[in-house]
C-alpha cells in the first residue's frame, strides 16, 4: 500500500512539473504587435520545434514570445539571452532558418 501512495505522489509530482514547463511555454506566446494587431502564436507540436530550432541558432536563452505567419517569415521566435538581449528568429514552414536580427525594444 505504501509503494503505491509514493508511486502516485512521484506521478503527482511529475505532472506538476510538466504542467508549469508548459505554462512558461504558453506564456512565451502570442501577443500584439507594434500595430495594435493580432498576433497568432505558435502552438503544439510547432512551438516546440521552432523553439529548439531558434535557441540553437543563437547558442541558448528563453523563448519569450512567438508569431506564426509573421510578416517577414512562417514562422518567427524571440529568444531572450542570458545577457538581456534579445534576437527575432525567422523560420521557415520546415523549421529551417532563414533569418535573424537583434530585436530592440525602442526601435519604432
């Protein structure tokens, strides 16, 4: 009786960790624009992937945000360094990149 209650509190234990690794996931996503318009953010199967692909371009960070059919590409991530800096990565429909730039938070 015992191995199965510690057998369930693990479980418990596991999902809540999942459960708030998806949250700063979904967290990282979607927004508006500079425009005031909609953006749509990455979700899925397709957020993971753009994310692995965006953090290995630019050698780690965080996600912090997302954008699918992004004005300049399919698919666009903003990483956020260890340093603060932040970079836009822009994604191809198979995950490939094919663009990055500095993004400033200033810039108009």
């Amino acid at each position: 009786m015992k191995d199965k209650l510690k057998g369930a509190l693990i479980a418990v234990g596991v999902i809540a960790v999942l459960a708030t690794g998806g949250a700063a996931i979904a967290g990282a996503t979607g927004g508006d624009d500079d425009k005031g318009e909609k953006e749509t953010p990455i979700t899925g199967s397709a957020l993971d992937r753009a994310g692995q692909a965006a953090l290995k371009e630019v050698g780690g960070g965080k996600v912090t945000e997302t954008e699918a059919g992004d004005e300049e590409s399919y698919y666009e991530v903003e990483v956020t360094k260890a340093d603060g800096s932040q970079v836009d990565v822009q994604l191809d429909r198979s995950f490939d990149v094919v663009g990055t730039k500095a993004d400033h938070e200033d810039e108009d």
